[in-house]
C-alpha cells in the first residue's frame, strides 16, 4: 500500500475505532491506539516531504470515482505536491504531539474516548482538505473541519458557555462558508469543471470575461477571488469573521493548540495559496487580501494588549500571525506565507500546549492577574514558553525571526502603497506582539505570587507525558526557521521545491530593503523585553497609570473593538425578534392554531359531541342507527 493511503485514513480509522468501540476497549487504549495511527501518519508524512523535497516527487492518486453526471466528474483523490507535503507534515506532527499531550491533560476526564475520537477526525478532515486535487473535495474537507470544531469547541457541553462558543463558530464560518461556495459555483459556472488542473488552465483565457452579480457587472475572476476569499477569512478568524476564534478557547486546551496551530485557521491560507494560479491576474483581489491582513495583524495585536485570559492573549496571537501570513500572500510572496505558516506551527502550538501546563498547575485558573512568581515550581514549563515566545516576538535566530522578517521585507519590496502600509504597520505589530507576549510570561511566571485560593507551595510541574511534546514543538521553534529558510524563500526554492504547487506570474524581486529597515523589527523586539520587564514587574504601577489615563481606549481594546456588541445590534438581536414574531403571530397563531392544535381541538371536540349519544338508552341507539339505515337508502336511491 502507498504512504498517501495510510497518512490521510489512519486517523480516520483511530476515529473510528475509539468513537465505537471505546467503551469496549476501554480509556487507555483508546488513547494508545488513536496516539499512535496519527502518529505513524506523521512518519510517514515525513517520508513523502522528503520524497518530495529530494527526488521532486509528485503524484495524484485515485481514491475512487465520487460523482459521474453528465459533464460534471469528480474524484476523491490524494494530490502530493511540495505544497502538500508541507502541510501533511505540520497537520500530522502537530495532531501526533496534541494527541499525546491529552493523554496527560484530560486524565481525568470520563469521556476519552469520545475526546480522542473527535481529534482523530479532525485531522482526518483536515489531511483531506489539504490532499484535494479539486474544490469540490477540498470544500467537504473544509466542513469537515468546520464540524469538528464544534464537537470540540463545544465538548464539554454542560459548560454555557462552551455551548454557546461551538454555535457561534460554525454561524460565523458559515458566513464565510456561503461566500466560498458561491465562489465554487462561480468556477464550475464558467469553466465546467472543479478540477485544479483544469480550472488553472483555462484562467489565462477568461481574464475579460464579466458577469452580472447583484445588478452589477463584475470582472469574473476578481469575482471568483473575492468570494474564495470570504471563506478564507471565516476560517481563518481575518477581521470581521474573526470574533469565533478567542471564544473557541472554551474547548479543552489541546483543541486549541490543534485548531490554532495546525488546522481549520491555516486551511484559508492554504486556500489562497493553492489558488495561486487564479489571484495572481487578480490585482485587485491581492490587494484587498494585503489590506484585510494587515489591518487583522494590527487589530488583534491591539486587544491582545488588554485581555487577562492566558488562552486569549494567545489565542489574539494567532489571528495577529494569520494576518501576517495573508499579508504575505496578498503582495504575492506564497511562499513566505508558507514559511511564516510552518514555523508558527511550531511555537503557537508551544504556546498554548505550555498555557495549558500552567493551567493544569492552577487548578483551571486562566486570568495572569491571579498567577505569578511560580517559574521557580514550574521550571520546564517556564523554559520551555520562553522559547515560544522568543519565537512568537521574532528574536534573532529563532524560527519567527527568519519567516516574520521576511514577510515584512517582501511587503516593503512590493513597492506599492499597499505593501509600504503593510510592512510600516508589520513593523508597528511586531512591536505589540513583543509587549503582550512579553506580559503574559512576566505575569504568569514572574513577581509576587496573586492566587488567593491556592497556596504556592501545591503548585508543581505537569507530568512527562505533557512535557515531552513540549520539548519536541520548542526543538521545532529554535530550529525550523534557520534549516528550512533557503528551501521555503531561498532564490532557487521558487523553481527547485515549490514547482508547480505555487504560481509566480513575475518572479519575487530579489531586492533587499535599506539596511536600517532589516535592522529595525529585531532591535524594537529585543528593547521591548526589559522594558516589558520595567513596567509588569518591576513598577506595575506605570501599568494602573497609563490604563487609568487611556481609560477609554483601554475599555475599547478590553471589549475587543466592541465588535461582539456591534453584530448583537446589527444581527443578533433582530434575529431573534423577527423569530419571536414569527413564533408569536405565525406559529402559534396559524400554523398550531389550524395544524396539530387545531386538529386536536377538532377531535377532541367531536369526540365529547359523540360521547352525549352514549347514554345507555337502547331506544337511541335504534334512533341512531334508523337515522344511519335511511342516510344510506336515500343516497343509493338518488345514485
């Protein structure tokens, strides 16, 4: 059997089994079993990227024939490529780690089972997004994932809460969801087909061609770009389909790092990555993508600022980095949006998996206001999140210092008005990214000891098992920017590893910025570190001070923008009055009244009509029937 075969159904099977058959096999081996399927799916994820990466290896393996009508075929099939392969690699070594990790972390919890089931699934759906040769399989894929999310969003559902953040991320990707759908109908509309390879093709050839749409005319590929972009954005938590993405931090904390590092966030990258053959003669459609990623990169850095929930800081991170990554794609350097992709796996997932030792420690307390001065009782774990952040922030040597620089050096290159803006406020972004990444770790880990209900000396490290994985993510954030640089944006990378996967119309200049620009992101990042330091340990009183002089723009960053409250105004709230009128005036008023209700009350009252004939009286009874005998002989007689 090929690789390709056992890397995307592996997971599928763990799911299987541990969803059906955990109870037999009990917590443990659910466990075992899911751990190690997707855990060999990542060897062998490895295998094929350096198949990939040595010998160019390419394939499109036939699964089976999905739908055959009338002109419209479609195959499931499995599409290695070096853009794949990439994604194969960070989807299964970050599942493989998590599912490890919550081995230790939902110990005791009495649903593993069900737990482990739901991750096995996720990945499945996610291997399957990334492996599509056409948008029809990569479109059940990307509702795969948007299912999962919600079975794990939501899993501990006598949580309020968790209920009600899983329903608010599958509402609001389904708003992204409807655009990248109309978007695939756009597609097999003009071109007759879903196929990558023939959709690709055939774009060189309808650059004129314009459609009607809303009472508008509209250039059909800016058209098809866009609304393929409105899906991006809903699962990629971009500025105004973000608001799911920090709510999703109600699921366990390794649904977290999963969906935040490896799937369902990096799925609209990879879209616009993959699509490359259509947005790169979409001026238009790459510049709305540079200005909703820089403003998404900008925006979320700013209410990261703010928050005290450690998985929201880091959760305001991820669509800060996602912006970073869109921006990249928008002045059409694929390739580093790749690279800024897979070195972020490595330290977000970090990241969160280390918030979720730190959490552990705590009992579930989340809030850094009520943590600090433990780094001494939780050494690994402090070490290990330094790394992570140094990563995160961009520090020299470290993997987000190579992937984070180069897309704002490629912005600066883009030489346009766009590009300029994006790479000023990258630059700008880095800087906050630096400060909140910064007091996360000094608040949690440094200065006086604030938790009231815990005393200092119960805290203790998470176990082995949690630790472990760890190790392994932070071997990744030190090293995979400095070892894979020259294979992801190297000169030759363009030709030599990305081939076809990735469509350059004009080659990426090779240009380099003024010297004091390359220079300036890494000295405002190292600066930040003892000044950060000054003002969240040292004098946190400058802290009360600026929040009590900015108290307005403190509560509006608190608050998120007030974009929750805006759509509760804007849609929520007329919703559910336009549903209570309906419920009020059609439901109960017409439907019930004349549906089951009425029929009902129909029954009900002919049947107390009838019980008055049942009285005993065996001379109303012959009346009854003498009534009946004549009714009968008169309509025979009139027939």
């Amino acid at each position: 059997m090929e690789f390709e075969y056992l890397i995307i159904f592996l997971p599928l099977v763990g799911a299987i089994i541990s969803g059906f058959f955990g109870k037999f096999l009990g917590s443990r081996n659910s466990e075992i079993l899911t751990s190690l399927f997707v855990s060999i799916s990542s060897i062998f994820s490895f295998l094929i990227f350096y198949k990939v990466f040595n010998d160019g290896y390419t394939n499109n393996l036939e699964i089976l024939t999905w739908i055959n009508s009338g002109s419209f075929n479609v195959n499931w099939s499995i599409k290695i490529d070096a853009l794949s392969s990439v994604m194969l690699v960070v989807v299964t070594l970050v599942s493989s780690i998590v599912h490890i990790y919550s081995i230790g972390y939902m110990s005791h919890d009495p649903h593993k089972q069900r737990f482990m089931s739901y991750l096995s699934l996720f990945t499945f759906s996610m291997l399957m997004l990334v492996t599509s040769d056409n948008f029809l399989q990569l479109f059940f894929g990307w509702e795969g994932v948007g299912l999962c999310s919600y079975f794990l969003i939501g899993f501990w559902f006598k949580k309020e809460s968790a209920n009600a953040a899983a329903i608010k991320a599958f509402v609001v990707n389904r708003v992204g969801d409807f655009g990248f759908a109309l978007g695939i109908f756009l597609i097999f509309y003009l071109f007759g087909t879903v196929n990558y390879a023939e959709v690709f093709e055939l774009i060189p050839q309808s650059l004129d061609t314009n459609l009607t749409f809303l009472g508008l005319s509209f250039n059909a590929i800016n058209l098809i770009c866009i609304l393929l972009f409105i899906g991006a954005m809903g699962k990629s938590a971009q500025i105004f389909l973000h608001t799911w993405l920090p709510d999703a931090m109600e699921g366990p904390t390794p649904v977290s790092a999963l969906i935040h590092a490896a799937t369902m966030v990096t799925a609209g990258v990879f879209l616009v990555v993959r699509c490359s053959p259509i947005y790169e003669y979409s001026p238009l459609a790459l510049n709305i993508i540079t200005i909703v990623g820089m403003s998404t990169a900008f925006f979320a850095a700013t209410i990261a600022l703010a928050q005290d929930d450690i998985k929201k800081i880091i959760a305001y991170s991820t669509c800060s980095q996602l912006g970073y990554m869109f921006f990249a794609a928008g002045v059409g350097a694929y390739n580093v949006a790749m690279f800024h992709l897979f070195t972020h796996a490595f330290f977000k997932a970090l990241l969160f998996l280390g918030s979720g030792s730190v959490i552990h420690s705590f009992k579930d307390e989340q809030n850094i206001n009520l943590m600090g001065g433990v780094w001494k009782k939780l050494p690994y774990t402090w070490v290990l999140m330094i790394i992570g952040t140094l990563a995160l922030t961009g520090f020299p040597f470290l993997s987000g210092f190579y992937s984070k620089d180069a897309i704002i050096e490629f912005a600066y290159l883009r030489g346009n008005t766009a590009g300029y803006f994006a790479a000023g406020l990258g630059v700008f972004t880095a800087l906050l990214t630096s400060i909140y990444s910064w007091r996360l770790m000094f608040k949690t880990f440094h200065g006086d000891y604030n938790n009231k209900k815990l005393n200092i000396s119960s805290m203790h490290e998470s176990p082995m098992v949690m630790i472990i994985p760890l190790i392994i993510l932070a071997i990744g954030a030190i090293f995979s920017g400095f070892l894979f640089k020259d294979l992801f944006i190297g000169i030759e990378s363009s030709s030599n590893f990305w081939k076809n996967s990735i469509f350059f119309l004009e080659p990426l200049s090779q240009d380099h910025p003024p010297s004091w620009f390359i220079f300036l992101t890494p000295i405002l990042v190292i600066l930040s570190i003892p000044a950060a330091y000054y003002i969240f340990v040292k004098n946190i009183k400058i802290t009360r001070e600026i929040v009590n002089g900015n108290l307005p723009l403190y509560n509006f960053l608190k608050n998120k923008w007030y974009f929750d409250e805006l759509y509760d105004y804007l849609f929520v709230n007329p919703s559910k009055k336009i549903g209570l009128y309906f419920w009020k005036k059609i439901d109960l008023r017409f439907i019930d009244r004349f549906g089951p209700d009425g029929i009902s009350n129909l029954i009900k009252n002919i049947s107390l009509f009838t019980v008055k004939f049942q009285n005993g009286f065996i001379y109303h009874y012959a009346f009854i029937m003498l009534l009946g005998f004549s009714a009968l002989l008169t309509f025979f007689i009139l027939k």
